[in-house]
C-alpha cells in the first residue's frame, strides 16, 4: 500500500478521555509511519489533548459540531462531512466513540467510503438502551468493527455481529510513557521520588464522567486503609461533572486530610513515579488506558475484575484483582501492598515488562495497518 490511501479518523473532542487519547496517539503514529495519508475531523477541538496532535495535522483538522441528533443541523453536518470526504478521496474512514461510530459511519457510506471501521471500548452497561439502539444501526453500518478488549469482542458477537467483521486490537502505552529512564529523569527533575516507608501514596487516575469509575468505592476502601495505616495519603486525578458530589463524601468521610483531588494530569509519568500502589474502581471497563500506564511505570495494581481488565492485570503476578463493589477487599489488598516492599517490587516489574511485550504502539501500529490492508483489500474484491 501507498501513501495514496487516505484514512480519515474521526473523534468526538479532545477533552481528557481514553477513547480520545489512543486515537490520538494512534494518528500520530500512523502519520509518522508514512505508510497512509492522515487526517483528523471531530466534533469539537475543545481539550488540553488537541496539543498531542501532530502539527501536520493540526493544519487540516476539519470541525463538524453537533447539537443534538434529531435536528436539521445533524442534517448539515452529515453532508457536510460526507462532502469533505468525497472532496479528499478518503479511502478508510475510522471512528473513535458513540458520537463519531453514530455520525462517522453513516456519512462515510452515504459519501461511498467502501472501508468504514468503527470503534467499540465500553461495555453496554454504560450505555441506556435507546442509546445502546442507535449505536447498534451505526456499527451495522461500518464494514468492520474494532473491540480494545476480548470482552468487548464477545459483547459485539452476542449482539449478532460475525466474527469475521470484528478485530480485537488492545490498548498501547507510548514508548515516552512506559520508560522507566524517562519516569526516573521526570521524577528528579520535578523534586519528587518514590515514595518509601510509611508515607505512602495510593493513586487512581480516573475521569468524573459517569459513576461507572465508582469513586465513592475507593474512598470507603480509602476509609479503611486509613483506620489501619494513618500515614497513607491518596490522589484522585481527573475531571468531570461528578467530581463535587465525591469530595462531598470524601469530607462525609473524614478523609479530607488524606486525599488530593488534583483535576486533570498533564504528567502522568511524574505522578505515578511517586505512587506506592496505583488502583482502578470501576464496575464496568473496556481496556482501561489507567491501569496499562500504572503499569509501565512499574507499579503493582488493584483493580476490579470487570470488562477487559484481566486481560491485562494478571492477578497475583501483575497486581490484584477484587470484585467491583468490594471496598474491604480492595482496601485489604492495597494494605498488602504496602506493607510488602518485595511483593510490590515484584509484581512492578512484571506488570512493566508485560507492557513493554504485549502493549507497545509499536503492536499496536502493525495490527492496525495490516487490518487497513485487509479491508482495502477485501472492498477492491467486492467492487470486482
């Protein structure tokens, strides 16, 4: 394949997100590779990640907002988009999230886009069942349907959609944030080491978008920690509309004095570099961007047993492994940890050489590309 080939990957925004930061940094690698010609449209340019995107194609991003679906400016855009790909001579259209599968999808086969890939990382549990509906008729409009996780995967095949129109490609860690030189360097420049002793931090990097991240669950978890190890101190990174509502309870507590809430992170790397023990809540998951990045910075992990987790956390070799909803489980598994040097030394070295082996961009990259091949492939057949 050439450079002719054109690939369209479309977003919702560039807000703090998952969803948006691995199709960011998957664009980015893309274009760098030089094997496909890129571009990127999204709903929104709002968000501190718009600055990851590569300069180049920062200069052609093209804006298509949305109101709400059911209106005549839905209608507008739609065209508009399918305009603009016509106008490229887009090869491949790929989106990236409810929005963009919804809207991405159908304008790329009204526009004749023989290669459509959706998206799909969340479980249906985040999802209300008119909404679950709508993305149902857009995913059966894309030519193949990309799943971060086996969970997912299977959720998609349940749903009647064949095997051979889905691909599992796993979530990939930057190389920038899985070095362990870099997070060293980060970390002495930035006056902070790891943490040792008894003053130790337990971290969860997590949006406030929606209750499936169960804040509430950590900080009873953290309650309890507390009452057993008074000198533990905690930091919640992320944003989000239910932010107010957890540090109410944060205070209802009594844990004011042990918990940060530091909003969004712009340096991961450093954060974690000073965590003792990194930890996930949530009752529902894909393949969750957090856990992959505690893990490259060599740091064990407790996390709830939901979605596509396991697939990455190997329990009692990567990190811990509770059930969603299980505050004392958790709580007795981050106590574990912290009063072990060796247990979380161990398991922090084998959590960052399984994401160097199994979730690099570099995998990630070839898996994607050689799935562009196969569908420009397949459409040329069709069209025969």
């Amino acid at each position: 394949m050439s450079r002719e080939h054109h690939v369209v990957h479309f977003i919702n925004s560039f807000a703090e997100g998952g969803t948006e930061r691995q199709a960011i940094q998957l664009v980015n690698a893309l274009h760098l590779g030089g094997e496909w010609r890129v571009s990127v449209s999204a709903h929104s340019s709002d968000g501190p990640l718009l600055r990851m995107l590569a300069p180049e194609l920062r200069e052609r991003l093209a804006i298509y907002p949305l109101r709400r679906f059911a209106s005549w400016h839905t209608v507008r855009q739609l065209r508009a988009f399918g305009a603009h790909l016509r106008r490229i001579g887009a090869d491949i259209v790929h989106t990236h999230g409810f929005y963009p599968n919804t809207f991405g999808t159908c304008a790329a086969r009204l526009a004749g886009v023989a290669v459509r890939i959706a998206s799909k990382r969340e479980e249906r549990a985040l999802r209300t069942t008119p909404r679950a509906a709508l993305e149902g008729l857009a995913l059966a409009r894309a030519t193949h349907i990309v799943a971060n996780c086996g969970a997912i995967r299977a959720q998609l095949h349940e749903r009647g959609f064949g095997e051979g129109r889905i691909s599992t490609i796993h979530n990939a860690v930057a190389p920038e944030r899985s070095c362990a030189a870099y997070q060293t360097v980060v970390a002495i420049a930035t006056d902070v080491a790891p943490v040792a002793g008894k003053s130790h931090l337990v971290t969860m990097v997590a949006n406030f978008h929606h209750d499936a991240k169960d804040h509430a669950t950590f900080l009873r978890a953290a309650r309890r920690v507390v009452d057993a190890a008074p000198g533990t101190r905690f930091t919640l990174a992320g944003e989000g509309p239910n932010r107010p509502a957890i540090q109410r309870l944060c205070t209802t507590l009594g844990l004011s004095d042990h918990v940060r809430f530091i909003g969004h992170c712009a340096d991961i790397p450093s954060l974690l570099a000073r965590s003792t023990a990194c930890v996930l809540t949530s009752r529902s998951e894909g393949s969750p961007n957090a856990v992959l990045e505690y893990m490259a910075a060599g740091r064990p992990v407790v996390a709830t047993d939901v979605g596509g987790v396991r697939e990455t956390v190997i329990d009692a070799v990567t990190g811990v492994l509770v059930r969603p909803g299980d505050d004392a489980s958790i709580a007795a598994a981050i106590l574990r940890l912290l009063s072990d040097g060796a247990l979380r030394e161990r398991m922090g070295a084998a959590a960052s050489a399984r994401v160097r082996e199994e979730f690099s961009l570099a995998r990630q990259l070839d898996a994607v590309s050689a799935l562009y091949r196969s569908e420009l492939a397949r459409a040329t057949i069709t069209s025969r």
